[in-house]
C-alpha cells in the first residue's frame, strides 16, 4: 500500500478511536442522569419532601430531615468558609510579595488536593472528640475547611485581573485602600466571586465523606446544631447500602434531589457572571 | 466650540481641609485580611497535628513497619495496612489506565480535531460529569453498573482471558474491577480539562511547522504537539492520580470492603479511603481508630507527595497559572 | 472666583525608584488659576513629577523622594499628612480614561463626593450636573445618568473622568497626558475644557505633544533627562527659548 495512503488512513483511523472516546466519556453522563430520572422521578412527591422517613418496611414518607438538615449544613459551613476564603484570596492579591501570601497560596493548594475523608477525620479529632459528641457543626467545620481554598483561589485570580488602573483612580480621588479593595476591586470581581462561591457551595453540598464522623446523619428532623443531623449524601448513602428495596428506591430518589441541588447551584453561579456592570461590559 | 456653562451657586464651598487624617481604616482592613489568610495556614497546622496525635497510639505500636503489616484484623487487634495499600495504588492504578487514555483523546479531539460548534458543548458536559457527588455515582454503581459488569462483561472478560490470573475467579459483582471502573469515570473529567489547558496553551506554530512538513493532523499532534505539552500532560495524569487515592464513597459501596490481596480483579478489595468510611464509627477499641488514624495520615502523605509532584509538572509547560482545585 | 486657590510649589524635588533618580533636583512654582504644562521626551521624568505632587509617586515599586512638595506652604510629605487627605486637595486625570465599571455615569462623578462625607440629595445631583456641564459632557448623558459609565466613548469617557475629578472641587487638578489616547475630536473638547477650568482650579497638565501645550498653558516646563531643563511663560519658551536643549526640543530636533 502506498505509504502515503496508509499514514492518511491511520490518521483518520486515529480520529475516528477518538470520537469513540468522546462517545464513551459522555455515555456514563447520560446514563447517569437517565437513570436518576427513571428511578428517581417516581418517588417524589410533595410527600417526599415534607415528611419525615417512615419505619423500615413500611412505604411513603420522605427526606425533609435530609433537606433541611443539607441546608442548616452547608449554610452555616458557607457562612464559616466563604469570608475566610474571599479574605485569603484577597488579601494575596493585594499583597502577592508577602511571605504570609506565598505560604498561604502553597498551602491552599495542598489544602485542595487532600482528600475530603482525611478532612473529616480531622474535624472528628479536632472537634467531636473534644465534646464527646457528634454534631453538625462539626461537619460544617469540615466542609468549610474544604470550601476556604477552592474560593481562596479563584478569588485571589478575579482580583489579579482588576486593572491596576481603576486602584490609581480611586486612590487619586482620594479613596483609602480600604475602600478601594471593597467600592472598587471587589465590586468589580465581584461576580467572579459569586461564581466561585457558588461553585464551591455546590461542590461541598454533595459531599458525604467529611460527615460520616462528624454530623453522623439522623433518621430525625433536628435544629440543633451541638447534635447529630441527617444530610442529602448521608441519606443517599445510608439508603443505599441498606438492605431494603424500598430504601433503594429512596436513594435514587434522594440522590436526584441532591443533583437537582447541585445543578441549580451551578446554573446559579454561571449566571452570575452575566451581570450588567463587570469588566467584560 | 463648546460653550461652558459658568459655576452655579449651587456649588458646595470648597471647605478649610486639613491634611491630617486617620489610618485607623486601612489597618484594621489589613488585619482582618491578615488574620483570615493566616487561618489557612494554621488550620493545615492543626490538621497534621490532629492526624498525628490520634495515631500516635498506633504509630508507637508499628512504627513503619506499620506499612508492610499485612493483616488488619480489628477482632484480633492486628493491624497492617498493606492490603489497604495495595488496594489504593491498585484500584487506581487501573482507574488510570483506563482513564487516561479516554480523557487524552478525548482532550486531543477537542483542541485539535473538533468543529468549533462542538468544542464549547462537549467540553461542558463532561465539566458535568465533574459536578456529580461521589455517593451518587456510588448509588448508580451499585444498582447500574455492576448487574452489568456481572451479567456481561467479566463473563466476557473470564471467557476471553481467564487465562491471566486477573480474570479468574468468582464473580460476586462488588470488586476492584468495579470500584477502578467507576472511579476511571470520576477522575476523568479532571484529566481531560487539565489535559486541554495544557494542550491549548501549545503555540499554534508548532503544528504549522509539523503540518507545512507534510505530516499529516495526527502525526502532527504526535510528533509536534504531544512532545511539547508531555510534562503538562504527565502532571495531569498525576494529578488525577492524585484524585484517585483519596476517593472515598463510590469506591466504598463498589470495591466489596475485604481486606485481603487477591490476584484476581473479579475479587473484593479495600483501600485507605474506604476502611476510615467503613470502620471509623464502630471502631472497637482505641488502638484500631488509631490505626485508621494512622491510615487517614498516611493517605494525606500520599496525596501531599503526588499533588505536589503534578503541580511542579504542570507549571512547567507554558501555564501561567497552575490548576487548582475547581475555580469558576 | 471668590476664594484663593492654594499655590503649589516644589522645592529642590528629587524622586527615586529604589536606586535610579527619576526626577533630579526639581524646584518649581504653580501659581493659582493657571495652567501649567510639562514636556520633554519620554523617559525625561515628566510624568514621576507629577505623580509625586499628589503621593501618587510612592505607591510605585521602589518609589521615595527627597525634596519638599508644599500646597499653600505645607509640606504634604510630613509624617502628619494622610496623602488620602491630600489626594482629596490635588485631583488627578491619567491617561488612559478610567471610569468604575461597576457604577453609573451618575455614581462615577458622585464617587469622590460620597467618601467625603454625606451630601443632601438634592445638592448632590446639583453638583454632579455642574461638574458634568464644566465638562462639557452634560448635554450628550443628561438623559441617562443611571446606565452604565462604560458604554461612553473613549473621549465621553475622559471628560467623565474629569467631571469626577472636579466634583469633590479639589484645589489643584493634575493631568498626565490626558488626550494621548483619544481621537482629535475629543483632544480639542477636553483642550477647550482645560482652558476653562483654570478659573477654578490650578492645572499641571503633562503631555508630550507641544502644540497642546502652546495652546492651553500659561506657563511651561521643559524636562529633560530627570531635570528641569527650562520654565517660563509659554509664548517665551516657545518663541525665545533661553537654553538649547530647549530650543533643539521646541524645533522637533530630538524627541
């Protein structure tokens, strides 16, 4: 065979093994989704999100414990972890030279490669074993230590790309560099920031190792943060592994509100970057 | 020419100022800044610190020996972590052979073959596949993928070559196989967009010389593309390497949690994330949560060495910035 | 023009970037409600003066000085001074036009407004229309004050910058080469406006382009190579340059 006939055909062969890939790397995507729609969809209910779960066996109730106790979570996990990381972030944006600055940024980045189970085990030493119980706060803790670098990061790059010129403006009218960070930098980054924020949020919502030993999950609704919580991956997880059938289907169920949630969070977030003042006009 | 309106009455009197004023503002400003990069440090501080108190127990009792200790056995108090070793390097081992090549070629196709309507579309959805919760790709797991991997593809798989030890033996379903698989689909997508970054950040000439010399689109990717991005693409693979190893929930309802070495893939197994999951809660007796303590500060270890190993990598083609984590 | 603006004066101004002089030994007087221009080849320092007259110098890599700079006969680099404060008494206009993206065209002038303190409303809109009409920018934005500040023109967008500039009615108004970047239709727009404005304010405009110069200053300053080469009335150095570099500068020898 021609030479030349036969590297052209191998190129194409080439892209062709490709497209399969491409083929194959969505498929999972699709069934995943698919299935969570056949399995899950069935199951909800406006039962399914007001009422509590019912004895094993026994079909019906729901997973408002799981929802509510995901929100009283991540909440307060958000209210720990987004201000201490935009303020990381900002902080090595404004003053990159600092020692502080370099170590910080290198730790953060360690910080977000550690797997988020080690993360709970330390919330566990840190926190459970010193009150002797489990509670939710301290799985809020875990999930906010996993939140304060993804939003560190993405917040100390926004405010990079804020024009030095805007800063010599404001400081030219006279602003102090407190107001400038905030009326001006921030302003401007600021839907960057949301972004991140969000995206963290909804990455640290479907978290389920950092609260196995923290939070622990309930099978009852609770407000009390000192105490143990249920939570959406908990319960996906608990039903899962269980041996009953209808607790299997609970768990797709579960799980496809748990995506919902997730989804809706980073739909949010990529809108947010279409506001009407930033700096892409 | 523009006629100027004359001042107004209106005007505010340009008042007596001063020159002095307070920088009680921008201190404070800075201080809280301060303290809430200084929190991040610190927390790591305590993290090491925390791991390292709550294993000591064990940590005393094996020292490293601790590593090569094959048996775990919470009943008799023996603790090893070498099957759980062996089932971590393992199960991602495998994960990444089957992931890295999907996501390479899947990151080749889309900087270099793809019609630009498609690049922004494909690239999102499997930015999708990133967003979705390890326990639900457990969950779909359990109830999906292994009915399907026992029905067809290790029969297949025995059939065709059972005559390697990996593929022989029963078949209960729950098995490294499954677990390497479903994690191959998770680290995937990371693979495949650091993969990209690294690809696109190759300058155009490289190929126009390559192609200018008559090779043809894929032997320009070969010869030209590939070489040059080779380290970004190793610090990808690592750094989902990296994602593997600490894996924890779809690993845990997949891999069947025994603790023994098995040849074959079709047999159960256990790694470091999945025993902290599965026996922290109801660990008997202070020596075993130590030893899981133990385990959790030598996963950390582990993925400390590997992440950083894949950053320095990926600096080092043409990014400006590194990758990290999962920004906006 | 009722009240004495403050007369600015450099004494014996030298301004550095770590170990390289910038700006060598400079002593100049700007006198109330006049505009006074410096020029000289890029590079000669021109624009380090001026940023030092408002501390602006300082927040550059490296960036110091020796010498006195005094508004109204107070030295603005004393240990007391908050060059916040000062910033509030010496505006300054940069080159490239830049409004806050994030705000309003209304927002943009009121800004240097609202850190000094609060403002009645209705005196706040009297003020952001007078600085926007002393602009010359009021008519072609009057009808929309609340929509974004970045969807002006480059040479909307400068004279925006200068209405917040003047809004606050600081005593001096600094210009660094306020129409490099803008097309001749605006240069001659924010020309006249330059003009104008010395009833109320004192002007240091920088700017490399001479003809500007001759047409808007009283007086003028020629730098050279970190030094003051030569100042004077305008027409003067114009027409009977004494030194020769100046001359070699004025006739497009060099530069």
């Amino acid at each position: 065979m021609n030479r030349r006939v036969l590297r052209r055909w191998v190129s194409n062969a080439m892209v062709g093994l490709m497209i399969a890939a491409v083929v194959t790397a969505v498929l999972p995507l699709l069934f995943i989704l698919l299935d969570l729609l056949l399995k899950g969809a069935g199951s909800l209910s406006f039962d399914f999100f007001t009422r509590m779960p019912v004895p094993a066996g026994e079909t019906g109730g729901g997973v408002a414990h799981a929802i509510v106790g995901t929100l009283i979570i991540v909440g307060i996990a958000s209210l720990i972890g987004l201000p201490l990381g935009i303020g990381a972030g900002i902080f090595c944006a404004e003053y990159p030279g600092n020692r502080l600055a370099t170590t910080t940024r290198f730790v953060a980045d360690v910080m977000n490669g550690t797997p988020s189970i080690v993360v709970g085990v330390f919330a566990w030493a840190l926190i459970v074993t010193r009150t002797k119980q489990f509670s939710a706060l301290a799985g809020s803790c875990a999930l906010a230590m996993l939140m304060v670098p993804m939003v560190m990061r993405t917040t100390e790059e926004l405010v990079k790309l804020v024009p030095h010129s805007l800063r010599e403006a404001a400081l030219a009218l006279g602003y102090s560099r407190w107001r400038t960070s905030l009326a001006i930098v921030l302003r401007t980054a600021l839907p960057g920031i949301v972004t991140g924020s969000l995206l963290a949020v909804a990455r640290v919502a479907g978290e389920t190792a950092p609260l196995l030993f923290t939070a622990l999950g309930s099978q009852f609704m609770n407000f009390n943060v000192t105490e143990p919580m249920a939570a959406l991956p908990l319960t996906v997880f608990n039903y899962a592994i269980g041996p009953y059938e209808e607790w299997h289907q609970l768990a797709w169920a579960t799980a496809l509100v748990l995506i919902l949630v997730v989804l809706v969070l980073s739909i949010a977030a990529r809108l947010a970057t279409r506001r009407r003042f930033g700096i892409n006009g | 020419m523009t006629t100027v309106a004359a001042p107004e009455t209106a005007a505010p009197e340009r008042e007596p100022a001063s020159l002095e004023g307070s920088r009680v503002g921008d201190r404070l400003f800075k201080g809280l800044l301060t303290a809430a990069a200084l929190a991040v440090p610190v927390l790591m501080g305590f993290l090491v610190y925390e791991l390292y108190t709550g294993a000591k127990i064990a940590m005393v009792r094996y020292g490293l020996g601790f590593i090569w200790g094959s048996t775990w056995d919470p009943v008799a108090e023996q603790f090893g972590a070498l099957p759980l070793i062996v089932g971590t390097l393992l199960s991602s081992f495998l994960a990444l052979c089957i992931a890295v090549p999907l996501s390479l070629g899947v990151a080749i196709y889309l900087t270099e073959f793809a019609p630009r309507a498609v690049r922004q579309p494909v690239a999102f959805v499997i930015e999708l596949l990133a967003a979705i919760p390890s326990v639900v790709y457990g969950l779909w797991g359990i109830f999906v993928l292994i009915p399907v991997l026992k029905k067809f593809v290790f029969p297949f798989l025995r059939d065709t070559l059972g005559f390697l030890p990996f593929f022989q033996g029963p078949i209960y379903g729950p098995s490294m196989l499954a677990a390497s698989i479903i994690l191959a689909i998770m680290i995937m997508p990371f693979i495949m967009s650091v993969s990209r970054e690294v690809l696109l950040a190759v300058p155009g000439s490289q190929r126009e010389a390559a192609l200018a010399l008559g090779a043809t689109r894929w032997e320009a990717v070969t010869s030209a593309i590939l070489p040059y991005a080779r380290s970004g693409i190793i610090g990808a693979v690592i750094l989902g390497l990296g994602r593997a190893l600490g894996e924890t929930m779809a690993v845990t309802m997949l891999i069947g949690n025994r603790n023994e070495i098995s040849a074959s893939l079709f047999a159960p197994g256990y790694t470091m994330a999945a025993v902290i999951a599965n026996e922290f809660t109801e660990a008997v007796g202070d020596l075993h949560l130590a030893s899981l303590a133990y385990v959790a500060f030598l996963l950390f270890a582990v993925t400390v060495i590997v992440n950083g190993g894949a950053r320095l990598l990926i600096w080092r083609v043409g990014g400006q910035r590194a990758a990290g984590g999962r920004g906006a | 023009m009722a009240e004495p603006a403050a007369h600015l004066a450099t004494d014996k101004l030298t301004a550095m970037y770590g170990k390289f002089t910038a700006v060598k030994n400079v002593s100049l007087e700007f006198r109330v409600n006049t505009v006074n221009a410096l020029i000289g080849p890029s590079g000669c320092g021109k624009s380090t003066f001026l940023r030092a007259l408002n501390r602006m110098h300082e927040l550059s890599e490296g960036g110091w000085i020796t010498g006195q700079v005094l508004l109204g006969g107070e030295d603005i680099y004393a240990r007391k001074v908050s060059p916040m404060q000062l910033r509030r008494r010496i505006g300054m206009v940069f080159q490239k036009p830049t409004p806050f993206p994030t705000m309003s065209i209304y927002d943009n002038v009121a800004a240097g407004l609202r850190i000094n303190g609060s403002h009645p409303r209705g005196g706040l809109d009297a003020v952001v229309e007078q600085s926007l009409r002393r602009a010359a920018l009021w008519d072609e934005v009057k009808d929309r004050l609340k929509t974004s500040a970045i969807a002006l023109s480059g040479g909307q967008q400068q004279r925006l910058c200068i209405a917040r500039t003047i809004a606050p009615r600081p005593e001096v108004v600094l210009l660094d080469e306020p129409t490099a970047s803008l097309d001749p239709a605006s240069t001659q727009r924010i020309e006249e406006l330059v003009f104008e404005l010395k009833r109320d304010f004192t002007i240091v405009i920088v700017t490399h382009n001479m003809q500007q110069a001759a047409r808007v200053s009283d007086t003028t300053s020629f730098f050279y190579m970190g030094n003051m080469v030569e100042t004077g009335p305008t027409r003067q150095i114009f027409t009977a340059p004494k030194q020769e570099q100046t001359e070699a500068y004025i006739t497009g020898r060099f530069g």
